[in-house]
C-alpha cells in the first residue's frame, strides 16, 4: 500500500483564549440596583393609586412599564461579575 505524502509544514494550532474574565464597569452594579427598585416602587404606587397614576391617562400600561423597568435590572444581573 502507498504512503501518504508528509506535510510540509506544521498544523495550524489556534491561539490559546485568554481566560481572565472582564470585570463590569463601576456604575453595571449601581444600575441594576437601581432599576430593580424603581421599578418596584412604580408597580407598588400603581397598585396604591389603582392604576390612576404615576401616569395618568395609560390605565394598566402603568404596570407594564414597572415590570419594564424591573426586567431590564434582571437581565443585567445575568451580566454581572
């Protein structure tokens, strides 16, 4: 049976990733905390002001900008170092 042929030059080897993980900026975690409390404290004053306020006029939508504002403060928890 006949030979492969060698290779004239070596295989190609990736370089090795770094591995040191990136800290967050200084304010990521201020944010988040942040956010995840207005956010609470806005569903909170619609339940008290029964969907009258803190913006007059949206009805229900108040809610939904509460929970907004919450959920963008748990999607930055899943990116915090």
């Amino acid at each position: 049976m006949p030979e492969s042929r060698s290779r004239k030059k070596p295989a190609y080897t990736p370089p090795p990733a770094s591995s040191a993980v990136k800290p967050n900026p200084r304010w990521w975690a201020p944010t988040m905390v942040t956010l995840l409390i207005v956010g609470l404290v806005y569903v909170v004053v619609t339940y008290l002001m029964e969907s009258a306020g803190p913006i007059p006029g949206i009805g229900a939508w108040n809610l939904g900008i509460g929970f907004a504002i919450m959920m963008i403060g748990f999607v930055m928890t899943m990116r915090w170092r």
